[in-house]
C-alpha cells in the first residue's frame, strides 16, 4: 500500500478513534435504550465473487482491524490480543490493583490478567455499538480472536424520519451542518476499503476539476449558483471515480470576483479596512480559500493526496488554455506533462460545463451498459462493499442506477461544507426557530418564473401553493399540527398565499378541501440578505452574496433532513442536488420488495417524478 493510503487511512482511524472516545464518555450518563447504530443486513449475501459476504462492521470494530476483507480473521495469537491494551492505555493504568486482584486471585500471570481486562473493555465498548464479540477458544488457548458482528434490526423510522440533530452522532453538533445527511450515516471506514493503487502510481491519471466563478457567455450548461456548483462537483467525482483518475481541484489564485469567490466574503475572515489591491474592495486573509474551496472541503479520498500536477511549467492560465482548446473536441483528449520530479502526468481538465457535456456525450452509456465487470470495479472506487458492487453490477433499470449511485455518493461524505459555512448555516436555521430535535415536512416552491410545459397544461405559469398542499396530503391524523418548512425564492409571495387560509382555535391553519383534520405550522427561512445570523452585519455586495450563499445551504441541508420533501419539479438543479442525498442503500429487514435503493419520502407535483442522474 502507498506512503499515501498509508497516511489517508490513518487519518481516518485517528477520526475513529475520537469517536470511541466520545462514546466512551457517554458511560456516565442515563442512557437506557441506547440508540441502534448498527449497520443493516446485506444487499445480496452472495456477491458473486467467491464466498459469501458477511455484514460490514461499524467504525468502532473496524478500529481493531488490520485487513478490510470480510471474512478475515481480525487478530490471531496472543502477542495481537495484548496489543489491543493501546486503546486502553490510560484506564490500564488506573486499573493496576484490579489486575493485581485477578491475578492472586486466579493464579494467571499478570500479562493474562491484561489480557482479560482489555477483552472486557473492548466487549463493553463494543456493545455500547449494539455488537457482540465471539472468541473462539480451543484446549485453554486463545487460537483465533474473530469480530463476528450481529446488529440489532434497524428501525426504518429512524431513516425515514430524521431530525436536523443526528441523535446517533455523539460528535460536536456543527457536524450536523457540514453534510446533508445525517453524519452517523457517513460511512467513515470508506478511504479502508477504496481499491489499492501501485504504489508511486496513485497520481499518474488525474482529473483537473477547474471550477465555474463566473457564467461563461458561450456556455450552455448553468453552473453558477450553490446548487450548480455542487452538482457540477458531483458530476466531476463521478467522472472520476467512473475512469479511476485521481481527482484535484485548481482554484485561480486571482480574484475573479471581489473577494475571491462567487460564494461570498464570511464576517470573521475578512474585513473591510481600506481596498486591497487584489479585489478592490477587501483585504483578503491569504489562507483562506478562493472560489469553490471556500464553500465545501475536497474529499481525501478524491484526491489521493495527489496535489496540482506539473505546477513547474503549467500554472493557472495554462491549464485553463488547454481546457479550452480540448473542450472543442468532441472527445475526450487527456494532456501528458512532466513534474519536477520527472515522473509524468496524464491530466484530463475539466470545469463544471466540461463534466456535463463529456457525460451527455461520452460516458452516459458506458454507465448504464450492462452487463459490463466495469460498473463492479466503479461501485468500488466509490465506496462500495463487494456485496453491493455485485449488486450494482446486476442493475438494468436505469432509474435503478443512477439512484444506487446517488446512495453511494451520499454516504461517502463527498459533500462536507466548510466549518464557517456550517457555524453560519446553524446560526441561520435558528433564525426560523425551526425545531431541530423533531421531525418535520418541507416544500420547495418556485417563483421566478414559468415552468416549461405546465403553463400550457395548467393553463397558469407557477404552479399554484394548493397543488403542493393536494400532494403533501396525509392521512394519519393528529392533534399535534405538522411542521412544515417552506424554501422559496420569493418568500413574500408564499407568505401572502398562506395568509388565505382559516386559522384553528389553536392557532394553526386548516386547510379546506385538502385534509380538514390536520393542523399545520409553516416556517419560512428570512431573507437572504438578512445580516441577523452574522456577528459583524455588513451592506457590503460580497457580504450580501455570502449571506445569500449561507441561506441556500441552509434550505438545502433543512430539505434534505426532512421526512417528506415536496418539490414542483425536477427542473431546478437545487430540488436535483436534494434527491441525491435522500437516497441509501435498501438493507432495511423487511423491505427487499422496494428495490436495490430506498428514497426518503420524495413527491412530485408536475412532471418526470425520477430526476435522472445525479450532478446534472
């Protein structure tokens, strides 16, 4: 395995290894029904490669692994059982006279004592998981110490009914607002289980992903905006997990918009003493990023850990010139250059129209074609266990795929937005006093302008507030009135909508001719350029396209989350770029009958009800 690997997989146990200490701080408190974690029962028992695959393990079990195959022996020998008392090193020390007191007690030598200790502390510790170890003893020796997992049935309720506050996740609560799925679902042992690649050659095939700051004119493709940038981002990861490339960002080091960014100028990195000769407006702190890189983190696992190729004779303008040049052709032409270390390079430069018009042209097919060992390999280089590949390999309907990658990308943590933007996007959600430990509905609703088809349909160019309530409709009644978020573009418009309808005696509003029985609390987010969430307000254009930026990532992550999500129509990239991360992997027991996917409660008012693939 590479320096690299190396390096990426201990960066991920050392994120492992805070959990367990987070959980083991919990042992305190009053937890009796502590919540399930468990990962749930296979996709397919058999993937077809060799023998069957057994359940995957958590992140706290895999800690003591040192292979990721399945069915592997996860430690052999007494000399492998004493190493695991480095967890434990610190309650080791205090526990001396209990491993004194076993020791005269049993006549075990005290290194046997140690042993016994650290068994049951990892036992504990691993229950407190909802798992059980199993250790198979012959003639009075420990032969073989085997992590067998056996989870406790999921509950399907907790995935279809999530809360803003991920009440498995015992992480710091900002976490809840870095991703747009629940964190506990993230699959934290993934960078483990990537395919290896030769060592010294992880960064010989790379995809240079130059993201859009501005909207070319002769462009065709929307990319502007947070959720175009986002699924441009994504349609790149696929592009190069699908073609095995390394995949590194190049961010201008100029400033192409004031501030450095199409996203906007945070409070607290910035400030507005005088002009700066880069942006005109702001003096800029060096280290914080431009472009992209100041909304969401570059995945670990995307890179490689490989950094921007042959930066000794191709620097930002050069590579934007070549991206131009092979953006003429209809194929895909890769560009061969040399680092300074001698070893070349072959680079494929993309930005966000580049990776839509190559998929629509050249790899959309490859994608779907089955049968083909190619979608197995893929599947891997996205995280998947090798049960699952097969599984994906054996998918036909395209509805079918393109969702299996959506639940793929969405656990894989590939969308972490930076921690200021996280702080902020908290702070904003609050503004709306929506409750974040319940959960609730959320509507998107457009207002800028037709829809393509409905207006000579419906006969009406918007598609009317009702609609969205005739498609929400339940029927499991309730006294507690529904919570529902709206995210609008014009949300002076919905207001006046709602204001229509009667209020109840408890001051929620009924809905005549929709469902009389039920009561319903809407919660409409503030104005984008509302300075509240923000310590030091500012009227500044940068800090107003910053607060437009935290209030769309604040809808995005409040509808992702949400139980039901009603949306117009998949015309909009934003309600596109929600469907994805509502997708996961149906190993819920009991609901093999639904499909390889399951989609958290996602309902179309007008149009195609499957928003096709994920990053378009």
């Amino acid at each position: 395995m590479s320096r690299r690997r190396n390096a990426a997989a201990a960066d991920s146990g050392s994120k492992t290894s805070e959990i367990v200490s987070l959980i083991s701080s919990l042992d305190d408190q009053s937890a009796p029904h502590p919540r399930n974690r468990s990962r749930r029962p296979s996709l397919k028992k058999d993937s077809g490669h060799g023998d069957s695959h057994k359940e995957e393990r958590r992140p706290l079990v895999r800690l003591l692994t040192h292979d990721d195959d399945d069915n592997k022996s996860v430690m052999t020998g007494m000399s492998a059982m004493t190493s695991m008392t480095a967890l434990t090193s610190t309650t080791a020390m205090t526990a001396t006279p209990i491993i004194a007191a076993i020791s005269k007690h049993t006549g075990l030598p005290r290194k046997a004592a140690y042993v016994i200790m650290s068994v049951i502390l990892v036992s504990f510790l691993i229950w407190r998981e909802g798992y059980r170890i199993r250790v198979n003893v012959s003639s009075s020796t420990l032969l073989n110490f085997n992590i067998q997992d056996i989870p406790v049935p999921k509950n399907a309720d907790e995935y279809n009914k999530p809360h803003l506050l991920d009440a498995a996740w015992p992480g710091h609560d900002n976490v809840n607002f870095e991703t747009l799925v629940q964190p506990s679902e993230i699959d934290l042992m993934l960078q483990r289980r990537l395919p290896e690649i030769e060592e010294g050659h992880e960064c010989d095939d790379i995809l240079l992903y130059m993201p859009n700051q501005l909207q070319n004119d002769d462009d065709d493709v929307n990319v502007d905006g947070v959720a175009g940038q986002l699924n441009s981002y994504l349609m790149a990861a696929m592009l190069a997990t699908y073609t095995s490339k390394a995949m590194v960002v190049l961010e201008s080091k100029e400033d192409v918009v004031p501030g450095g960014s199409q996203f906007g100028c945070p409070s607290n990195p910035f400030s507005e003493a005088g002009k700066s000769s880069s942006s005109g407006r702001f003096n800029v702190k060096e280290d914080i990023p431009k472009g992209l890189s100041r909304l969401i983190q570059h995945s670990e696992w995307l890179s490689r850990g490989c950094s921007v190729p042959c930066q000794n004779n191709h620097d930002y303008e050069k590579w934007s010139n070549v991206r131009k040049k092979n953006g003429k052709s209809k194929f895909v032409q890769h560009t061969t250059c040399r680092n300074d270390s001698g070893w070349e390079s072959r680079v494929l430069v993309v930005d966000g129209a580049d990776v839509q018009r190559l998929f629509e042209n050249n790899f959309k097919g490859k994608m779907l074609h089955r049968p083909s060992p190619t979608a197995y390999n893929w599947a891997l280089r996205l995280g998947a266990k090798k049960y699952e590949a097969q599984t994906f390999a054996d998918l036909e309907d395209e509805e079918d795929i393109w969702d299996f990658v959506s639940a793929l990308l969405a656990r894989s943590d590939v969308l972490r937005f930076q921690p200021w933007i996280a702080k902020d996007a908290r702070n904003f959600i609050r503004l709306s006093q929506l409750p974040m430990q319940v959960d609730y509905d959320a509507f998107h609703v457009r207002r800028d302008g037709s829809i393509q088809g409905y207006e000579e349909e419906a006969g009406v160019e918007v598609i009317p507030f009702q609609e969205y309530l005739k498609t929400w409709e339940r029927h499991d009644c309730s006294d507690k009135a529904r919570i529902i978020y709206i995210a609008s573009d014009d949300p002076g418009q919905i207001k006046e909508e709602i204001s229509k309808y009667p209020v109840g005696d408890a001051g929620n509003l009924i809905l005549p001719g929709v469902d009389e029985c039920h009561g319903l609390r809407f919660y409409l987010r503030e104005d984008s350029t509302s300075t509240e969430f923000m310590k030091k307000g500012s009227t500044s254009d940068c800090s107003i396209q910053y607060r437009r930026t935290i209030s769309s990532v604040a809808d995005l992550i409040i509808l992702s989350k949400s139980s039901t999500f009603i949306i117009g129509e998949f015309g909009s990239g934003f309600g596109r770029l929600v469907r994805t991360f509502r997708a996961a992997l149906n190993d819920f027991p009991g609901r093999e009958e639904e499909g390889p996917v399951l989609v958290r409660d996602t309902r179309v008012v007008w149009g195609k009800p499957h928003p096709g693939p994920p990053g378009m």
